[in-house]
C-alpha cells in the first residue's frame, strides 16, 4: 500500500481511503461554527502525537493564546509540544502583510515541519484586497507548501449556504489537491454534522457524505453509518 499521511481523525482515514496523499494541499471549507478550526487543530495534534511529523499552525484569525486554550478542551496540550520545538505558531501581523509568506517558510525549515495549517485563508483575503494579488499569494503560499514538502490544510469560510459554492475568492479549491466540505445540515428541531471529500486528486475515496459529531476528545466521523443523518 502507498504512503499515505494519517489524520487519525477517528472515521476520517477511511472515508480518504488511509489517509491524504504526502504533500497534498487540502481545502477544508464549510460555514462559520461548522468545525474547520477544531478538525485542523485535531490534525495537528495527531501529527505531533502519533506520528511524529512537526507541524506548524499559521492564525489569520483567532490568536494562538485562543486556539491553545481551546485545544485543552479536548485534552491537546500543545504547550509541550511547542517547547520542544515540535510545533510553532505563526500568528500574522497585519502591518507586515507581505512578510507572511517568508514567515511560514522560516518556521517551517526552523522545526523541520511535515504538517502545516493555515487558518483561515479567508482572513488572508481581508488583508490583501486586489483580487489579482490575492490569488497570487494564495497560489505562491500553496506552491511554496508543495515545494517544502509538507502536507497542508488550508481552511476557507464556504460564503453561502449553496453547497456547489466552495471558496469565498474562487480560487482555494483549484490551487488545492483535494477538497473536504464541512456541513451543518437541519434536522429535526437542530442540526447535524457531516462531511464529504469533494475531490482528491490521484486518489479513490469516498463520494458519500459522512455524518460527524464532535465530542470532548474532538472530531469522530462515521464512515460507514450514513443512515445516522437522517435518523
Ligand atoms: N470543547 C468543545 N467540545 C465540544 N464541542 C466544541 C468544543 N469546542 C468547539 N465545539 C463545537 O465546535 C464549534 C466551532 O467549531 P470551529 O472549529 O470553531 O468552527 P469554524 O472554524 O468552522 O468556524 C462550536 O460551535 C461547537 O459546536
Ligand atoms: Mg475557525
């Protein structure tokens, strides 16, 4: 069997069929309260955890004092991780804008990181507000990812509650390999999770869409019990 880079997402590795390809580029998209910030703090958890690959977290939005705290939550304690260098935090500076791009490269050959995520790329686009540019940094940022090597998610508010609309510049879901939808769907007098693998290049996976919930010890996905959904 291929390589394969494990989320260890309970449910997750085997909708991707074992797991996203070595250097993969992922969008993970969905509206706000869907769960992209929690599945990729989850994933770089696991990195460090149980795989041992350093990882870095680059913060558009929440501060990395917020997401840390919150990640104890569900019993990720990434303090210990940080101070032996197994992952760092990159929080943007919005005066230094055109720096970001060295920044998350430095940080990346500073701990020799394997896994990266970037949240959000759309809080990228309310800093940078030529569209030509945005693209631009969005295409430079993912091919300097590729090029290091590192398999990377980056997160994107889905604009609308139209499920074919992806990305909120038009452009993340074609500069990235693969494509993971989050959803909130009614049901009942609330909603339910699911998720589904939109696309994924060079690879077979599930076409179906997967209910999750998210617990105290963070994201299960059910990848056999579709019926859960509409129970
Ligand atoms: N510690 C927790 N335990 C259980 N559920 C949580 C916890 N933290 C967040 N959530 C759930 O996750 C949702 C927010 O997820 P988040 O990843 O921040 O969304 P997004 O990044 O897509 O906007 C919350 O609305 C809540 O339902
Ligand atoms: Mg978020």
């Amino acid at each position: 069997m291929e390589e394969r880079v494990r989320t260890g997402i309970p449910g997750f590795d085997e909708v991707l069929n074992g797991g996203f390809l070595p250097s993969d580029l992922v969008l993970l998209t969905g509206a706000t309260g869907t769960g992209k910030t929690v599945f990729a703090t989850q994933f770089l958890y696991n990195s460090v955890k149980l795989y041992n690959s350093p990882s870095v977290y680059v913060s558009f939005e929440e501060r990395p004092e917020d997401i840390k705290r919150n990640a104890m939550r569900f019993g990720w304690d990434f303090e210990s991780f940080e101070r032996k260098n197994l992952i760092s935090f990159v929080r943007y500076d919005p005066l230094h804008i055109e720096d970001i791009y060295g920044l998350i490269e430095n940080n990346i050959h500073e701990i020799g990181a394997e896994r990266v995520v970037i949240d959000s790329i759309t809080g990228l686009g309310l800093n940078i507000r030529d569209p030509g540019d945005l693209r631009a940094a969005i295409f430079n940022i993912g091919r300097m990812l590729k090029r290091s090597g590192c398999t990377s998610i980056l997160t994107s508010e889905a604009p609308s509650e139209n499920p074919l609309i992806l990305s909120t510049f038009g452009v993340e879901e074609h500069v990235t390999d693969d494509v993971i939808v989050l959803y909130k769907i009614p049901k009942g007098t609330g909603f339910s999770r699911a998720l589904t693998v939109w696309k994924m290049r060079g690879s077979v996976h599930s076409e179906k869409i997967h209910p999750y919930i998210i617990t105290k010890d963070g994201i299960v996905v059910y990848a056999h019990d579709e019926t859960q959904l509409f129970a």
